[in-house]
C-alpha cells in the first residue's frame, strides 16, 4: 500500500466517524470531535508534504473536500 492509498483510508475513515459525530451532537463530547478535526488536519499536512500537485489533488477529490474544507481542517492544528 502506498502512501497516498494511506492516507486515503486514513482521512476517510476519519471524515466518516467525524460525519456520524455530528450526527449525535449530545452524545459526544466537544473533545472527541475536536481530536479528530485535528487528526484530519494533520493528514491534510502530511498529504501535502509527501504528494505532488496532481497526487493531491486526486486525493482530494477521492475524499470530498474542496479547498475551503482542507483548509479548515489544517486550521484545526492545536498550536
């Protein structure tokens, strides 16, 4: 498998599990989701890091983030 395969699984799985996170809005706590926003912010760094333009652009596509999504999820990094 390699890397973009990766973090493909990688941020679909946490794209999904953050989907159903929202979904049951009371029953999570605002901790959990902000883990796995920042989780999905890091594959965004590391996708970038390691992929080419069209590599990356693909993956994005795959995923279903447009731009301003990629970039949320990046802003998402605790500093």
């Amino acid at each position: 498998m390699n890397v973009v395969e990766q973090l493909q699984i990688l941020m679909i799985e946490d794209i999904s599990e953050l989907q159903r996170l929202q979904k049951r809005r009371w029953w999570t706590w605002p901790m959990t989701r902000a883990v796995k926003e920042e989780h999905i912010g890091r594959c965004c760094y590391l996708a970038e890091e390691f992929l080419v333009g069209t590599e990356l652009q693909a993956l994005k596509e795959k995923i279903g983030l447009d731009e301003r999504q990629w970039r949320k999820y990046k802003s998402k990094i605790a500093k």
